[in-house]
C-alpha cells in the first residue's frame, strides 16, 4: 500500500489529473453507489485536437470531472474542424449543437466586438491581473451579463500568460515596416494593427502554418515557444520578436449551453466551477513552466533569431491601442461599463505592481 | 427561472462558490441519491479564523466540498488556537488529531528547514512561477517525498502574490539600520536579516500586533495591504516598506493526514485534489484585486508612509540570501535535490520572464 501510494505521489498529480496520463484510482473504499443519470456531453473547442497546453486543458478537464462525478459527467472532448469549425464553436454552443465550448473570446469578435475584453486587451492585463478583475472586480458579471442573449454561461478555462509578438518573414526595424504587413492576429490587437497601416488576418491555429509558408501572410502571432514549436512555426518564419503587446495574458474561455447548465443537478454545476477555476490555474503553470526550454529548443538547435520590437514601434502601437480600445466601448451601453470596469481595475491594479509584482521582478 | 439565473449569475461565483455567501443551489434537477458513507473532518489552519484571504480560503475550499460531494465530505474549519495553536497545526495533522491543516511550510522550519522552500525564498520565484515549478517542475514531486515520513500530503492551495518589505518604527536608511533590528520574520527571510545583523522573531499572525504595539518588535513582516489593514498594523507602526524581498509569492499550502487521505474514495480525493488549484487561482485574484483599495485606504485614509527599500540594503539582502539559501540545501541530499530543482527552474524561468513578463509590464 505504501507503494502503490509512493507511486502514485511521484506522478504530476495524486490522481493524474494535471499533466499526467490518466491514473488508476488511488486510494480504497470506493463505494457502492446507486445508478444515477449519466450526462453525456460533446465539449468541442477552436483548437487542434491535443495542441499541447491549448487543446490538452479541456481534454485534462473532462478527465477531472469524469473523475470527480463518478462517471455521471462523461465529456467527449472534439478539435477543431472534427464536429464543427474553430470559429463556429460559439454559434454551435449557442445553438445546443454541443453543450460546452473552450476557445477565447477575441474569436467571436465579428459578432460581438467588446467580448475580445474577456480574452486580452493590448497594453492591457496580464494573467495575474485578469483573473483578479474578473474574480473579485466584477468581470465575470459582466461576462455573463454580454453573454446571457446568446444562451451562454462564460467560464475563465486557461490563460497562456504573456505571449510573444510573433513570428515575422519581414524585420521590423521602424514603424514604416508595418505598413502593408499582412499578418494573422485577431481580436483588438488585429485592429490597431489595421490602424497602423497593416492588414490583419483572421486565421484558427490549424491554418497558420500553411498561410505562413505559402507566403499568403508575412508574419504571424500565436503563442509562446512551447506552443509555438508544436505548430512547427520555427521551419516557415525568419525571426521571432517580443514582447507580445497585443496579448499580455490572454483568458481562453469555456462557454455552456445555458439548457445544458440549468438541467445539471448542483453538485455538477459545482464540479464544472471549481475544475475550470483549477485548469485555469493549471494551463499557466504548464505554460510558465514549459515555454524557456521550447525557446531555447528553438534558439539553439533551429537556429531561430529573437528580436525585441523597437521603441518606438512600442510606442506608436501604444498609442493606437489606447484609441481603438475606447472606440469599442462606444458601441453601446453593455460595452461601455465592460470598457469602463476594465479600466479602472487596469489603472488600480497597475499602481499596485508598480510596488510590488513589478518592483520586485526588477529588484531581484 | 430566468430571473433566477440571472441572479445567481450577478454573485461573483455562479453558485457563490468563489467570493460569495453560500448560496442556494442553482440549477434544477436533484437527484435522489442512495444514503453514503459521510466524512467529517477537521480542518485547522495557522490563521486568524476567517482572516481575510488567508483564513477565508480554506473556509471556501470547505463549503466547495461539500456542494461537489453533496455533503459526503464535510469539513469544519477552526482557526489558530480554537483546536491546537497555529505553530502546531503539522503534528496535529501529522498525529491525525485533525484530518486536515492550512498554513505554509515555513512556519516548519524549525522541524524541517528546507520545507520553507515550498512556500518561498528570498529573492526567488513568485507566484506564477512558483505554480509551475511545482506542478511542471517536479516541485510537487519533491514536497511529496518532504512530508511522506510525517504521514503527511502536501497540496499547493493559494498564493498572496509579491508581498511588502513590512510595518517598522524605525527608518531604514542603511545597512546599519538592520543592525539589532528585532522583526517579525519566518522562513528563510528570517535567517538573512539575523546574517544581516538584525533579530528575527517567530509569531503566528494572532500575536503580531500586540508584540509591534508593545515594542517587543521594532517591525514586523506580514503579508499586503489587505491582509495588513485586516490587523491594523498601521495603528502601531509609522512606515510601511517595500518590496517584498523575502517572500515574492508564497505558496500557502493545504496538508491532509495519508491515513485520511487514504480512506477516501477516488471521487472525493480527485474533489480535494482540483478543489486545492481552484482555491490557488482563487486567493492569488482575490488579493490581486484588493490590495490596491486597501492601500489607498492606509495611505490616504491613515497617512500611512509609504516607502522603498533603499538600493545598497537590497543589495546586501540579495548576497545575503544567496548565501543562506545554499547553505539550507547541505542539510541533507534530498534538500540539496530539493534546492538544485528550485533553482535549475529558477534560471530557466527567469530567462523567459526577462523577454515576457518583465519585458511586457515595463514596456506597457
């Protein structure tokens, strides 16, 4: 027993539920239980299917709650394009097609503009400072307020912290060099691009590799180097710049079938809270923990050049993004207080790290 | 329904999991259940019952039990002093007078120095990085094998973030102003500033103000502004330092008796295991987002005095702690393996924050 347990403590997780295959039960006394309602449910996501980090957080999701439920939560977990298309994840929760979705928010932009907020906002938050406006500042209110219409319940599931600016077919020596720059990157940060003088391109993950090596884009941006070199992005670009401005901690999002939701009994209900709660936890330690050495996989044995950004490309891209952000909330009233919410955790949550995430890191 | 929805949905947690008062459960759909087995542990915490953020979180991690296990696993929460006091809180659960503890590992230095490694270091990893070291690094492997021979389960379960330098009645101007300075300090922190001259003093967080208040301590450590504000420290001390040199993120930590561990079904420990990350995520947002208000509260409200260590005193600490942090890890070989998985992870991780986190919030 002693050794089964040991066993059992040496993989990632007590029950390998985070990071590690699935594991035998651990510990005894499982119980007979009385047949209960099984809800067997499809979660089909806007990723590659197992794309490491982004596609393996829901499938470790639906392993947790399997687990936890005793079976009476069974989640089929699809990759993008398997049931549906990975911008039609959204329309297709909304519309019962499936009962639970995970991608971000910036993908759902063409129909509802503001909702790139609850994913990543240029210059904007990072990870830390997401899940404090969204958990004690009021954000997932106001989420779910912006999706309620839609038959959606909006979870934070995963947050890649900073990403990298992207990988670039053109140096990025001056601001003349964005003019004309045809480049994959969505959400707010694909529009201040537009405004400064560059033409963004909306493309899922599964696509970005082909567009890059035909030459129908000049650069990209998805991630960071862990996922980065699982897209193999290294092979079909010339440099690799930081930092990544346009998404400083991205939240990817779970969504539920709102008649999915309210027909699951409370302790349900519950488990699907926590365990988002917790893979939203997982997905950035994994990514923290695993991006440095796909980095310097990258750097040393493909040979791939990182470049910072210059100055005052930084500074222009500020700017624009400060204008294209305050234009988005004038669409209407929902949009303004999401706007207006945001900001003023930014600047509350900004002085504090000015003293202390920040001081610290730069004192160290 | 709708309107019932709607309500639960305006709560910071959809079922008042997170942030709220319990509340009813939402959702229909109850299932009639066989009678089961009921476990009714005890939970004791080294914390001031129901402390703000440190001794509300295990609170909140209770009542998550039981909805998820639909009372099947019923914890009660006690704080420091109500069962055993707060620097007991290891053998009691070690000894299984309590199934379960909250506090941090290093209030059990004095018992395992190198434990204080799984909470933080001086000049070492903060919370996001600290995440994933433990749970992609190996940390939790480690931590596991620290705690196997007292009978004990380690669970990583919440994070305050960078902390403050602490509350002192005397200027710190100068290296010399360490010299006989008597603070509040635990861990390893505690053992840089005696090397540095000055006399650290263990309290549990219940004794902290009398002794600052008494001048039996010239200045004490705690945690932020919002859980300094919750202990008034600002009405027995005149300046409030940063930054948190010694404790740049934490880790509080969960521990459960293996003999109680052990008797759980799989369901009920998978419950404890992703319930713990949640409430990781959950502490770390919530001081995230309060210690600002908070500070404003003390600065303007209470005139507190805000000020930076000076340049040449961190410096000094920054050796100091090098030093001290080496030698914790001759103790034996597994704190040398414990010490050389901190630190690889801290150099790797350190070089991509250079280029994404750090890079990211001084260019933004």
């Amino acid at each position: 027993m002693l050794k089964t347990l040991r066993t059992s403590l040496l993989c990632l997780g007590l029950l390998g539920l985070f990071g590690c295959a699935p594991a035998e039960p651990a510990g005894g006394g499982a119980e007979a239980q009385a047949p209960q309602k099984v809800y067997r449910w499809k979660l089909i996501t806007t990723w590659p299917k197992n794309l490491p980090g982004l596609g393996t957080a829901p499938e470790r999701l639906a392993e947790q709650l399997k687990v936890m439920s005793n079976g009476r939560l069974d989640i089929k977990v699809y990759g993008a394009g398997e049931l549906v298309g990975a911008f039609e994840v959204f329309d297709a929760v909304s519309q019962g097609t499936a009962e639970m979705g995970h991608g971000a928010a910036y993908y759902w932009r063409g129909k509802i503009p503001i909702a790139a907020m609850f994913a990543t906002v240029p210059f904007g938050m990072n990870a830390q400072e997401m899940n404090g406006w969204l958990h004690y500042g009021g954000g997932m209110d106001l989420w779910r307020e912006l999706y309620e219409p839609f038959g959606l319940v909006p979870l934070a599931s995963g947050n890649t912290g900073v990403q990298m600016a992207g990988w670039f077919n053109k140096e990025i020596n001056s601001l003349a060099d964005l003019q004309g720059l045809k480049m994959r990157i969505p959400g707010l940060g694909g529009e201040v691009l537009q405004r400064a003088g560059g033409t963004p391109v909306a493309l899922p993950g599964g696509e970005v590799f082909t567009a890059l090596q035909t030459g129908a884009i000049d650069a990209t941006e998805w991630v960071g180097p862990y996922n980065d070199l699982a897209l193999a992005l290294h092979t079909v670009a010339k440099y690799y710049y930081y930092p990544g401005w346009h998404e400083p901690g991205p939240t990817l999002e779970s969504i539920v079938n709102k008649d999915a939701w309210d027909s699951l009994p409370a302790d349900l209900q519950a488990m699907i809270e926590v365990a988002t709660r917790a893979i939203n936890d997982d997905m950035l330690s994994e990514f923290t923990a695993r991006n440095n050495a796909a980095l310097r996989t990258l750097v040393d044995e493909h040979g791939v050049e990182l470049r910072a950004l210059p100055d005052d490309v930084i500074a222009e891209l500020r700017t624009v993004s400060a204008e294209v952000v305050a234009e988005a909330a004038a669409e209407n009233e929902l949009a303004q207080r999401i706007y207006d919410s945001y900001m003023s955790f930014l600047e509350d949550v900004r002085a504090y790290h000015e003293i202390s995430e920040q001081a610290y890191i730069n004192a160290r």
